[in-house]
C-alpha cells in the first residue's frame, strides 16, 4: 500500500468521524434544550466519569485510556458549549498550573476569566460572574492550600468536582544550546522543584537565577530575552510561543496537584465512587474527647475518613479550631446521612463529587 493510499484512507475516516461528532452534537444540542427548560446544569462530573468508563471498558485498539480520556474530555467540553456556553474562573495568571487544570475539563473553546487571588475566584463563583471557578487545594510535595480550605469555610459555594494533575516543568528558551543562557525566570518553588535538574546541567555556566512572581510570567520574560530561559508548565511555554528544550525536568516524577471546581448550589448525582466534604464546627473542642467522640462515630459506620485539617477560629481569644474533613461516599447514603443528623447543627456540607484517583 502506497503513502498516498494510507493517506486516502485515513481522510476518509476523518470524514466519518466528523459526521459522527456532529450527529453526536445534534443529540447534545436536544439535551441541552431540556435542561434550559428544566433548568437543570450542563456539567455533570458523574455523567462523564460513567461515558469514561464505558468507552475505556469497550476500547479494544491501540489507544491508551489516557489517550481516550484526553479525547473525549475535549468532546464534553465542545458539548456543553453547545449546550450552554459557561464561563469559567480561574487562579491565574493565564499559563499557570490551575489554567491547565481548567482547560483539561472544560476545553479550550470555554470561555474564561482569569482572576489574580483564590478569594477572588470564589467571589466570581458566589455572585453569579462565574459558573464554575478552578482552584488548587493541595499538593502531594507542598501540602495544603490553607486560603482553599478557610474560603471554603467563609462562602457559601459549594465543590463540584475535584480533579488531580500531574506538575511537570519544562525548560523554555530560544537557546538551542543550554551553554548560552545566562539567566533563568521561574518562581522559588519551581526552582526548588528543579533542582537537581540545574545542578546536572548548568554546574559549569551557572547562569543567574531571577525569580518572579508566576512560572507565565518567567515565559513572558524568557520570551523577550534571548539569553535566558524560563522554568515553566508547556502551557506557558506554548502561549507565548518559547520552545521547550527540556521536558519533565522536576526532581520527582510523583509531583501532583488536586483542585477543586467550585460551583454555587451544585449537586451532583450519586456514582459509585463519591468523596463527601465537610467542615466540623464542634462546641467545647478545648475539653477532652470532643474530637475523638465525633471521629468514633464515623469508624461505628464504617466509613472512612481520607483527610482532617485542623483550622483556628479567626479572631478567637483562645486556641480554638474547627476541622476539613473528607470521607468516601455520597452525602445521601444511609450511614453518612446517620453522622449528619446525630451532629447536624455542627456539620457544613460542601460538596459530593467523583473521586478523581
């Protein structure tokens, strides 16, 4: 078979496949007019992760499961613009990790803001300017994200979903020759993040290293400057159109961040894979027994708890704290719902999602 013919036959799927889509899409555009009539919301995590799983059950072909999930989460995402086009908040700048995150559920064709502060996403969220916002919670190397977790506590917005992506640097430069660059831009934790990277590469040159505020704005500056680089995400790298001379470059390869997609008055439907969070406002936490009493009643119910962060009381005179908690399970099943009413006056409920392994 010549090249000619793969190629003929190659157009002639693609032809297929585009029919296909956009038969897909005429069905999506009828889903979406019900849901305008019921008012009912476009993005429902639990309804993809099922499509997910099915079509990653059924594949038989050479296409990986994360080559699938990267297709059709691309799919969704020109879906539910079809559907109703939503704008999505997100911590910038643009370039950055949560843009990343942001684009990776809801594509590239939604429409986006980018807001300078956490606080500033959830307040796009509360007030209705935003549909969904994209904020970090925690990294596996850094740890929690405080400000997350006390907003959390503050709003009244609830988590839609949560989702967890892998942190890789790149280095970006217009050097072909990493001999040649003189300076390096990133930020101090991307340069921690890297550093053995530097050492292996740059221990004779050792070219200055200038931290910025963001890893976008070290691409912005590597951009302009010709004998520099920048220790950057791809992302960032790609808009402002640096090559990449060194991909992955982060000393370990485990790197990744959780972010949650806050929503206001979302609930989702129950999967068979949920995490619940909570925010415990117990009285008399000073006194002996309180915090145990309350984490016995779980483990009664077998139900497990994966995370507890203890938060001080802003503005209290002594050392008192409330607790983020995250279980597995919806927040409507038999024994969750039998923890809620035992403590209900000091529960908060934030949110039922699909765990994102």
């Amino acid at each position: 078979m010549t090249l000619e013919e793969i190629r003929h036959e190659i157009d002639s799927l693609d032809d297929q496949l585009l029919a296909l889509l956009n038969r897909r899409m005429e069905w999506v555009h009828k889903v979406g007019e019900l849901k305008r009539a019921t008012k009912t919301v476009i993005y429902r995590p639990e309804r993809e992760k099922a499509i997910l799983d099915r079509v990653k059950k059924h594949n038989t072909g050479p296409l990986t499961s994360d080559a699938i999930e990267a297709i059709y989460l691309e799919i969704f995402a020109a879906a539910r613009n079809i559907e109703l086009p939503e704008r999505i908040a997100y911590l910038g700048p643009e370039g950055s990790f949560t843009h990343q995150a942001a684009e990776s559920r809801f594509g590239a064709m939604s429409e986006y803001m980018t807001l300078p502060t956490i606080k500033s996403v959830f307040e796009a969220v509360d007030t209705g300017r935003a549909k969904f916002g994209v904020i970090p919670i925690e990294n596996n190397q850094e740890g929690i994200v405080y400000e997350t977790v006390d907003l959390l506590n503050e709003t009244s917005v609830n988590i839609a979903a949560e989702l967890k992506i892998p942190v890789h640097f790149a280095l970006a430069t217009e050097c072909e020759n990493p001999s040649k660059i003189k300076r390096i831009y990133s930020k101090d934790i991307a340069f921690r993040q890297c550093r053995g990277f530097l050492n292996k590469y740059f221990e004779q040159t050792q070219p200055e290293e200038i931290q910025v505020e963001s890893t976008s704005k070290a691409a912005k500056l590597a951009a302009e400057d010709p004998e520099s680089a920048a220790i950057c995400s791809v992302i960032a790298a790609r808009l402002f159109s640096l090559p990449v001379l060194f991909d992955n470059i982060e000393d370990n390869g485990n790197n990744r961040t959780r972010f949650f997609i806050l929503a206001k008055d979302f609930v989702n439907q129950p999967s068979e894979n949920d995490k619940t969070t909570i925010i415990a406002r117990l009285p008399d936490t000073d006194k002996p027994g309180i915090l145990a009493g309350f984490l016995q009643d779980f483990k009664r119910l077998n139900i497990n708890l994966t995370k507890i962060e203890s938060r001080p009381y802003k503005g209290s005179e002594d050392f008192n704290f409330w607790f983020f908690i995250e279980l597995e399970g919806y927040f409507k099943d038999e024994n969750v719902q039998k923890v809620f009413k035992k403590h209900r006056n000091y529960i908060k409920w934030l949110g039922s999602y699909v765990k994102n392994a």
